[in-house]
C-alpha cells in the first residue's frame, strides 16, 4: 500500500446520506410554511455543516424564525438519520481490505461528533479506526482541526497519509493539514467543480480508489 493512514470524508464519501437529510430538510421547510428543496439543490447546499444548509435552503430567513428552523432541521434529522443512509457500492469492502493491509483509516466529518460516532459504529462495522466529528475546541473543516485531530489519535505523519473526499471543502481541508487528497466523483460535487478547487488525483469507483491507495 502507497499510504499508512487514509483519512474519509463522510458525507457523499463513504455514506450516501443525501435522502436523509433533503427528507429531514423538506419535512422543516413544509413545519416552517418555505418552499421544498430538491435532492439536486441539497446536494449543492451540503458539505459546511447544518447552519450552512439551513442558510442556503431558506434564503433570505434570519433571526430568531432562522435559529428555530435551524434548531428544528437538528432535531428532525438527528431522529432520522439512519433510515435510507448506507454506504456507498464497494465502500465495506474497501475498508476491510485496508484494514487487512495494515492500513489505518479515520473518518472526518462535519457533522456533530455524536452522530459521526453512532454512524461509524452502526454502519461501518468497526472499520474505522477513529471517527471525528465536530465538537467544542475543533472547528469544522475547511480549518484542518478534525484531520489533525484523527492524525494525532492515529500516530500519523503527513508524509504516510491522505485524504479522501467528494467536495471542494474537503480539497481545502486537505491542503490546510498539508496532506494530499483523492477526490471521488460518486459523491455531491460534479467532477468539474473539483477540477476548479484544484483537484487532480480523482477515483470514480472503490475499485478505483483502492488501486490509488
């Protein structure tokens, strides 16, 4: 294996969470009297965390009706979070075959702390080494903080690691803890608004991406 740790994004990575949360979303919008969204429009709005989304989604709302809405869409997918969300075709596979490797792998996410863990231990059958998710004292990517935290948990240096992504967030990330990133164009960004943050080390499958690696 090229590499001695391999760190994944979550969202549109390893998991296809997208009808969970555009569901989750739409069943606020409908509470809150705004417009629905479309999968297409949420898979644009995600990757900066649920306060990026709601801003996105309910355009023009702040104040108090925002935080209530934002507060609303927490809750409503922290109830419902597992009910289409699964991994990705070839994901299990790949995990264990970098497990049976020697590889270490973590999973970094924006997502709260608290749900990156129950995700990772009901879907990933212990595959994952470390999971980080944000939290009080780590800031969410693109600031380096969960990559280097799951670096230090891991013992790894930047010259044995990479990341693994699907967004433009998570290319910057990369770039932030000064590691390389493997960008994977199954997941919520189209290949050429990769191209444009800088991509340049692409996977279109598992398979793919286990050869990279």
């Amino acid at each position: 294996m090229k590499y001695k740790t391999v760190l994944f994004d979550l969202d549109g990575t390893l998991l296809d969470t997208l009808e969970d949360m555009t569901d989750a979303l739409n069943r606020t919008m409908r509470l809150h009297g705004l417009p629905e969204r479309t999968p297409e429009e949420v898979r644009s709005f995600v990757g900066n965390g649920a306060r990026r989304l709601i801003e996105l989604a309910a355009e023009g709302v702040d104040g108090a009706r925002f935080e209530q809405i934002l507060s609303d869409y927490k809750k409503d997918y922290d109830e419902n979070y597992l009910i289409k969300t699964a991994p990705y075709p070839g994901i299990l596979e790949l995990l264990k075959t970098l497990r049976q490797n020697g590889v270490r792998t973590g999973v970094v996410s924006n997502k709260p702390d608290s749900t990156v863990q129950e995700l990772s231990e009901a879907l990933f059958q212990n595959l994952a080494d470390v999971s980080v998710g944000e939290k009080t004292g780590i800031r969410r990517k693109p600031a380096p903080d969960t990559v280097l935290a799951a670096m230090e948990q891991l013992g790894a240096t930047r010259e044995d690691t990479v990341y693994v992504g699907d967004s433009e967030v998570d290319i910057a990330t990369a770039r932030a803890a000064g590691i390389p990133c493997i960008s994977v164009t199954w997941g919520f960004r189209d290949r050429d608004v990769l191209i444009k943050a800088g991509a340049e080390t692409f996977a279109d499958s598992s398979e793919a991406l286990l050869k990279l690696l």
